[in-house]
C-alpha cells in the first residue's frame, strides 16, 4: 500500500487490538486531525493482524515488535511493512510476587548485570536479529532510543 504514515489513513479502515494503548492513541489521532478513520477492534493481535491479511483492514496500529514477531510468521512476510513514526513511548515492565523483596533484589542485580556486561546485546540479537529457533527472523536491530534506555541502568551506582 502506499500507506507511510498515520495521516495516510484518512477514510480507510484500521484494525486494533481493543483494550490497548494504541486503540487509545489512534483513534485520538484520528479524530484530532478529522481523519475519519473507520475502526475494526479485534480481541488479539492474532485476529487483527488476520484482519488486515484477509483484506478487511488496510493497516493494524500496534507496538512496532510486536507487529515484526507477527509479520515474521505470516504466509507472505515480504507483503507486509512497519511504518510510520513512534504514535507513543510506552513503558514496558516486569512483575514478581508482591513482598518478595529477595527476588525482587535478585532481578534487579541480574538485569543491571546483564546491561553492564554487553550480554543484553547478545540477548537482543539471539531473539530479534538473527534466525529463532522456530525458522523465522524478525530482523530487527536495536533502536538507538532502546540502546540509550539499556545504557542507563548500566550506569554505576
């Protein structure tokens, strides 16, 4: 499609994933610039990725990852691109047992450990850049935003 930007959506037909941040963000995009899209909410990104495959949707507004995990194991993966800027800068995180103060510590020693050392790099390419276990490749290097985010608990104390 010749579609390179969220503008370029104007009076087409987009997918979400309902209950996301990007539905939100999206669809406030759109009615903030009087794009008229029209919205198809699906319960997965599984559903709105098929959404968009079977020619329902011409686009599927989701974390940019995870749009490259799904393109990966379609049918056709050269059919399909990520475009477009950043529409938001959402925080991810990690979660364990309320109270576990122990583990809790462990984690965060691992994870600093882990940025310190360069091994996150290796982490980062084994699963994003180079082939998966299962065949596919996402083929994705890391965002020099991300090598900034992982340099900063690097950082000594």
């Amino acid at each position: 499609s010749k579609i390179k930007s969220y503008k370029d959506l104007k009076n087409k037909t987009v997918v979400v994933t309902q209950g996301t941040t990007n539905e939100r963000i999206i669809k406030a995009l759109s009615d903030k610039d009087n794009l008229n899209i029209k919205f198809l909410n699906a319960k997965d990104h599984g559903e709105s990725f098929l959404t968009v495959e079977s020619g329902r949707a011409v686009a599927f507004s989701m974390d940019d990852i995870l749009l490259y995990g799904l393109i990966a194991k379609a049918k056709t993966p050269k059919d399909y691109e990520v475009v477009g800027d950043y529409l938001s800068y959402d925080p991810y995180g990690m979660m364990y047992r309320k109270g576990d103060e122990d583990f809790g510590l462990v984690i965060r020693r691992s994870i600093a450990k882990l940025m310190s050392s360069g091994d996150i790099n290796k982490l980062y390419n084994k699963w994003f850049v180079d082939k998966l276990p299962s065949g596919e490749t996402i083929g994705v290097p890391m965002s020099p935003l991300l090598k900034a985010a992982i340099t900063l608990p690097a950082l000594p104390e």
